[in-house]
C-alpha cells in the first residue's frame, strides 16, 4: 500500500513538473546590429508590442531578454536556452539553423534584400573590386553582418585580406570601425580608398553628394526570428501565422508601427540555403 502511495505521488510530481515547464515563461532573445546605436530601454521599449502578440498566440507569458553580444547570443543558442529569438546578424541566425538547433519562421518585411555597398570617392580611379588590391577597405565591426558579407565577396572575387598593417600588390588592406555612420569619415579623410556599408541612409547621403558605388553584394535576408527546435511544432506554427497575420488587422498594424517594422513574411528555404553556403556558415 505504502508503495503504491510513493508511486502515485512521484507520478504526480512528474505530471505537475511537465505542465509547469510547458506552461512557463517564453523567453524571448532580442539581439540587434552591434553597428547602430541605441540604449537597451529603446530596443526593449521597441520590442514590447511584438512580444505581446508572440505570447498571446503561444497562450504564454513572454520574458524578453535583450543579447547584445553576438558571442553571448552564440552561447545561449548553442544550449538552446531562447525559446524564440529576433536576431539581426543573419550570420549568427543561419549558423544555429545549419546546426539544426534553430528554425526560421518569419522573415522581415523590408529587409529580406540586405546588400552592401563598397563606396568610393568620385576621383577613385577604381573599376571593379580586384581594383582594390593594394588599397584599403573600411567596413564596420568584424563581427557585423556587413563585414561577414564583405568576406563572402572577397571570396567570391578571390581577393585575400591583408594580414598585416600594408596591403601588397596581391592584397587588400581591410581595417574596422564599430558603425556603418563613420565609414564615410575614412574615406574623406585619406585613412581608407574604399568603404563598406549596408546602411541606406549612408548610401543615399554618400551618393548624393558625388560619391561613387564600386560594387554591391548579392542581398541576404537579416532580422529573422527563429525559434528552438525543441518548441512544438503547433505552438511554432501559432507564433509564425501570428506574425505574417500582423499587418492585416488594425491591431497588428498598431504593433508594427510601434517596433518600427512594416510586417513579417515566411521564410524561403531556397534563398536561406544558397545565403548559408553564400556566407561560408
């Protein structure tokens, strides 16, 4: 009798712990660019109204936590401690996919053709980007999309990095600074003939007074939300239908403008496995 009774309880616990873990917080991952600025209020202010609308299609209470750091965002992913992630990088986003710890379902509206652009002064004599060897390239942050997507044309144009302070003839000296806005200054002062960017509003402005486009890359995909491979498919399939139905409802609309995106799309299997082999993930 006393063991049946021991048996019964530890079912008991089992059940309850089970419930509770499916039923508990939704963690919630938000990692921007690391070359924009912004204080952690606003992007957690940013981010409210959508992660209203993911718990209320995962039935869920939602704790946002804002991941910085690339590497920090690696790490957690790696144990899949995120249930969910808004992730700008698609670098970081398309390595946890590739590993099969995470899955895209939904892609944002706006910025599903991220292309960078090598800028260049107007009397730069340069034609194509193997002109550029010998010279000097400034793109943002090492670790930033930007700079990851300058590697892959790199590669593509089979243009090696100078390891070293000098270019040599066979070589590009490339050199980093943290945001897009301050590629400009590199170029108008001498320290670099040729700049990187993916920011359109430095682009536009560069353009509009004179400057010159060398190049651009082929567009990827970046602020993907991707969800832990361990979430369940249905509860997957709620949050991703949630998100792609925001802009067709007032309310929705309402959360968008408030985060400051035009809507969310499904993502494409094709372009994110060509972007994956594209980005050397």
């Amino acid at each position: 009798m006393l063991g049946q009774i021991i048996t019964c309880l530890l079912l008991s616990m089992i059940t309850a712990g089970t419930a509770s873990a499916q039923g508990g917080d939704l963690v919630f991952a938000v990692t921007e660019g690391v070359t924009y600025q912004a204080t952690p209020k606003e992007i957690r202010d940013k981010f409210a109204p959508l992660a209203e609308v993911i718990g209320r299609a995962a039935g869920r209470r939602v704790r946002t936590v804002l991941v910085p750091a690339y590497d920090d965002m690696r790490a957690g992913a790696a144990k899949q401690e995120y249930d969910i992630a808004f992730v700008h990088p698609a670098h970081v986003s398309m390595a946890e996919i590739k590993a099969g710890r995470y899955k895209a379902i939904a892609w944002t509206s706006g910025y599903t053709e991220y292309t960078v652009s090598l800028m260049m002064n107007a009397n730069q004599p340069l034609k194509s980007m193997t002109d550029m060897n010998g010279h000097t390239l400034v793109t943002p942050d090492p670790d930033s999309i930007t700079a990851a997507m300058v590697r892959a044309m790199f590669r593509g144009e089979k243009l090696t990095a100078a390891t070293g302070k000098e270019a040599t003839p066979a070589t590009v000296r490339v050199i980093t600074t943290r945001y897009q806005d301050a590629v400009p200054f590199y170029l108008e002062y001498g320290f670099a003939q040729v700049g990187a960017t993916a920011a359109n509003a430095v682009v536009k402005a560069w353009t509009a007074k004179g400057g010159k486009i060398l190049a651009k890359s082929r567009p990827v995909p970046i602020k993907q939300i991707i969800v832990s491979t361990r979430m369940p498919a249905d509860e997957q399939q709620r949050i991703r239908d949630a998100l792609i139905a925001m802009r067709d409802s007032k309310a929705g609309r309402d959360a968008l403008e408030a985060v400051g995106y035009t809507g969310f799309v499904a993502p494409n299997a094709e372009i994110e496995s060509a972007t994956i082999a594209w980005l050397g993930l």
